[in-house]
C-alpha cells in the first residue's frame, strides 16, 4: 500500500518514492541543548517517532539521524549564566531530554552533537568558500544567497523588503541583512568556546550543522526531513541553500513539518506564564504516554490548542483503553479488515486521529472475539507507541484517571530506583482513598475498605 506525505516543498501530498527500495532515511531537528523542551517541542519529536514508526510498520528500513545543539549564543550564555562549562551544562540538558523522550516511548534514535562534528562543518565552509559562495567578513563567514539558485523555495519567500527584515532577524546575520552566518569569529564574549580552522578561529552558525552531519550519515540526499513549522525559514530554507550549493544535488526529497501548539487559546511563551515542560503536565498527575495519546487526537500539520481539561479529558480515555485491552484474553489473531483500514488511515499522510477513531470503533464491535481485539489493538499500537500492553494494572475501570496516573508515575519511579518518589506517590494514592497492590503481575489498584 502507497505511503502518501504533505511535502512542504510542493505544498502537496505525494507518493513517497524512497531513493532506495526499501529503504528510507529520516533527518530532524532535535533540541538545542540549554533548557529542557517545552511541550511543543515534544510534539514536533513525536511527529518524527511516529513516522519512524509508520515506516517501521510498512516494513522499510529506517536510518533515522537526530542532532543535538550543544553549542550556539543559547548554550554559551546559559553556561556563562551558571558559571559552568559548555560540556557540563550541555551534558544536563541533554541526559534530561533523554529522560523525557523514554517516558514519551519515543525510539531512539541516531543521535549526533554538533561539538562533534566540527571538522565537518569546516570543509564544508571550506568548500563554499571555494566555490566563492561564501565569503570573510569581519566578524565571521557568510554565504551569500544572491549566488543561491531558487534561495527561498521552501518558504515561498518574496525577498521583499519585509523578508529582508525577518532575514535581519536571524541570530547569525551581522554583517549583511540577506547572507547567513556560516561560521562565527572568536570573541571574548564566547570565553573558551573556539575552534580551530583554516579561516579563522571560532565556532560554526546554527544552520551549517544540519547540513554537516545529515549529509555525512545519510549521504548528499535525504528522503526525509522534518521539524516544526518555524523552522522552515530560515533555519531549513539556509540548509537547503548551503548544502545543494556544495553538492549540485537536491537535499532532501520530502520535507515534513508539524504545527504549532497554543496554551489556552495563546502563543507560548516565558512572559506569558505559559510556557509549559513536561515537568508541569507531572505535577497535574498527566501522564507522559496519556499526553502522546491526546496529540494522536489531531493531524500533526493541524494547529492545536493545549488545555488541561482537554489533556485530562484524553487521559481519562487513554486509561479506558489499556483497561480494555489489558482485560481481553490472549491468544487472538489480527482482524485482517480492521488492519487494513488502519494501514489506510496512517498511510494517508499520517492521519492518527481517524486511527484512533478506529480503534474505539473496535472496541465497540461487540461482533469481534475479544483476543482477536487485543491482537489488533496491539498491532495498532504499534505506530501509535502508547505501551498498552506494559502500563500498570487496575482493576476496576470504574478507578479514577488520576488515581491510575499517580500509580503509573509510582511505577515509573520505581523502575528509575526513585525510591523516595515512589514512597510518595504511593502515600498519595492512599490518601485519596485507595491502594496499590504490587503482584507478580505488576501493580494493582483496588479502593480501601
């Protein structure tokens, strides 16, 4: 069955032709590595976990590359701020991301840090350079884009005067308002932060990484590419324009991005009090995979609204789920039929929101034998990475869903030899009224008596 995807760069769906048969290769834009994400940021990461998945499950091979950020104005200044080293204050960061993205179930995938792909980057400046596409200012090397053929595709940008004032705004250009920064001189302002190159000491601009590291894992041309919608321009138009000015070849064959995410009806941001982590969806006993859930409920290239009525409204029905399936027998086989519809529906550029429909309408098929439900709904799962068959076990579906999130974060501390939290939560649990039973099986929840 054909795989179909919006490509950003022809502003359609299309017929996705891997470059090998069988074969596909995926390149995001991951964290830069100062702050933990926010939950926005996570939405973007999931996009790329559940392509990976859908892939997966249509039986390609995935060689799936992610970059990590571990040196930009961001990461040096926070670490100046903290009085720490670039590498320590980078190494936090990134180990709690990592943290983040096991209780999202996202599949690892091939990580890269910038820091270590340095010399990379210097021959491909070197080679710009070369190509009289780049030149020296004096505070660092720039790629002009007026030598750029088609500068701007991606973004269908009309280099007008106001997207010359958006071009000024990017945190790289110093020197001319339309050229990007490619490599960026040593000052005293970045301490000890430099490296050695043949142009001059310094360290490189933020949208000459991607390009180094996608290309030297996963060769001049990508299948795909994805982030989040704000990173079309500049970030992916100046990845575009630098890699394909080095190579004469096309850099990506279908570039994927996800939408923006709102807090109550508002952008997020610092200033408003909105700007939300996965810290603070914990705190209101929301469950990482019942977050996952919830933004299964939309199409990941529709905006969509964050609430926390909305999310726990979707928990209460991701917790129904795994107490159904957790109660159906063993034993089933896939219903053909159904799995078939649900290969439609993902296949169809990544359409969750009528998968899981679909499961629900499963679930309420009171024709279907119930093992076979479980063998279905576990193959679904599949691409939907909610771990319905490995959360903790209640009882009664009747339990509230905020009883049954505490218990889950309890087992998840555990697990972490959180030993402290799990005590904690567990008195929560007890608090409210009910108790946790841990068994053979896993933990149970029942009301005391």
């Amino acid at each position: 069955m054909d795989i179909t995807l919006y490509n950003t760069l022809s502003r359609k769906k299309e017929v996705f032709k891997p470059i090998k048969a069988g074969h596909v290769s995926m390149y995001h834009c991951g964290p830069t590595v100062y702050d933990t994400p926010h939950i926005g940021n996570y939405r973007t990461f999931i996009l790329a976990d559940l392509l990976r998945r859908l892939f997966t499950y249509n039986g390609y091979e995935v060689n799936q590359v992610m970059n990590i950020t571990d040196v930009d104005d961001k990461t040096i200044r926070r670490s100046q701020e903290e009085k720490v080293s670039l590498t320590e204050l980078t190494g936090k960061y990134e180990k709690l991301f990592h943290d983040e993205i096991a209780e999202l179930n996202i599949l690892t995938p091939q990580f890269l840090r910038a820091t270590d792909n340095i010399p990379e980057m210097i021959v491909l400046i070197s080679d710009l350079l070369e190509k009289k596409i780049a030149y020296i200012a004096k505070d660092g090397v720039y790629l002009s884009i007026k030598k750029v053929n088609d500068y701007g595709q991606l973004a269908g940008l009309d280099l007008s005067a106001n997207t010359e004032e958006r071009i000024r705004s990017d945190e790289y250009d110093k020197e001319n308002p339309r050229d990007f920064s490619l490599w960026k001189f040593k000052t005293e302002e970045d301490g000890p932060v430099f490296w050695e190159a043949p142009f001059g000491q310094g360290r490189p601009g933020w949208h000459i990484e991607c390009s180094a590291m996608s290309m030297k894992k996963l060769g001049l041309t990508l299948d795909i590419h994805t982030g989040a919608t704000d990173l079309i321009f500049p970030h992916h138009t100046n990845e575009i324009a630098q890699s394909e000015s080095v190579t004469g070849k096309k850099f990506v064959n279908y570039w994927i991005h996800g939408a923006f995410m709102n807090v109550e009806g508002d952008k997020m941001a610092k200033s408003k009090g909105n700007f939300l982590k996965m810290a603070d969806l914990k705190k209101e006993y929301i469950s990482p995979l019942a977050y996952r859930y919830w933004l299964l409920t939309s199409h990941y290239r529709s905006p969509i609204n964050f609430t926390y009525e909305a999310v726990q409204g979707a928990q209460n029905a991701f917790l129904r789920l795994i107490v159904l399936v957790q109660d159906y027998p063993e034993g089933g086989e896939i219903i053909t039929s159904y799995n078939d519809k649900f290969t439609a529906f993902i296949n169809d550029d990544l359409n969750t929101p009528q998968a899981l429909a679909l499961a629900w309408e499963l679930v309420k098929d009171y024709t279907q034998n119930e093992a076979d439900k479980k063998a279905t709904l576990l193959e679904f799962d599949k691409v939907f990475g909610l771990k319905l068959d490995s959360v903790p076990k209640v009882q009664q579906e009747s339990i509230p869903a905020e009883i049954q999130a505490l218990a889950e974060a309890r087992e998840e501390a555990r697990k972490n030899k959180e030993w402290k939290k799990a005590d904690a939560l567990r008195e929560e649990i007890e608090k409210r009224g009910y108790e946790l039973k841990d068994t053979e099986k896993g933990p149970t929840i029942v009301p005391r008596g």
